[in-house]
C-alpha cells in the first residue's frame, strides 16, 4: 500500500498543484472584477457628486436671479405707490381750493340774503341753503373720489408689481 502511495503522491501533488492554480486563477479574477466593478461606482459617484453640486448651483443663480427681478419689481413698484401718493397730495391740495371756492360762494350768498325785503329775503335764504347744501355736496363727493381715486391708483400700482413679479420668475 505504501507504494501505491508512493506512486499516487506525484499525482496527487500535480492534483493539489492544479487545484492551488486554479484556485489562484479564479480568487485573482474575482479580485479583478471586484475592483474594476469598485472603480466603476466610484466614477458614477464621482459624476453624481458632481452633477449635483452643479444642478445646486445652477439652481442658487436661478434663485438669485428671481430674487433680484423680485426685488426690482418691488422697487418699481413702490416709486408708482410714492407717485401715486404724491399725485393724490397734488390732488386733495386741489379739491381743497374747489372746496373753499364752493365755501365762499356759499357764504356770499348767505350774506346777500340780509335785504331789506322780505320776499327777496325769503327766496334768498332758500337759494342760500340750497347753495350751503350743494356746497357741502361736491365737498363729500369730491373727498370721496379723491379718496377713491388714491385707493384704485395704489391697488393698480401694487397689482403692477405682483405681475412683474410673477414675469420675473416665470420668465414669460
């Protein structure tokens, strides 16, 4: 039994040999097709670091870029507010010349009705009260529509801005 041991162990070595080889063969292409898989995520990674930061960027200009059409909007926008504010000061400093004027002509007539006459004296004091009454009439209506018109210009000016706005980051 020794010698066929003997004569079995060359071939068992050549056996153990081929196995140790092949073994080798295949542990070093697993190691080569790991590590080439390795460098292969590691680009992807790269590349994805990469586009991500650059997608950030890109996004931080466009912010940025929003921002400061935004930001001209508003400043437009609150010069038309300031002249239009201005053009109602302009305007109230206006009606209230109309509203002395009408205030005068009121008291002239208030002053007229002292004749001696009583008819004439009658009527004038009617004409003058519905003079006081008109008088105070287009004194309203005109504070109202000043105040109106002050309104209506500042929502049209406010409205101005919310659409430059809106162009700005919509980019229409």
């Amino acid at each position: 039994m020794n010698a066929i041991l003997l004569r079995a162990l060359p071939y068992l070595g050549a056996v153990l040999l081929t196995a140790g080889a092949l073994f080798g063969a295949y542990h070093h292409g697993v190691s080569v097709t790991n590590a080439t898989w390795q460098s292969q995520w590691s680009e992807r990674d790269s590349r994805d670091a990469k586009a991500k930061s650059d997608n950030e960027a890109a996004s931080r200009a466009q912010e940025q870029a929003f921002q400061q059409s935004i930001n001209k909007a508003v400043q437009d926008g609150q010069r038309t507010i300031d002249q239009a504010t201005a053009d109602a000061a302009d305007a109230r400093a206006a009606a209230d010349g109309l509203r002395g004027t009408a205030d005068a002509i009121a008291a002239r007539l208030a002053a007229s009705q002292a004749s001696g006459n009583s008819c004439i004296a009658t009527a004038s004091q009617a004409a003058a009260r519905s003079a006081g009454v008109l008088a105070d009439v287009l004194k309203r209506a005109d504070q109202r529509a000043g105040d109106l018109a002050e309104i209506a210009d500042q929502a049209r000016a406010r409205g101005i801005t919310c659409e430059q706005a809106y162009y700005g980051i919509s980019g229409k």
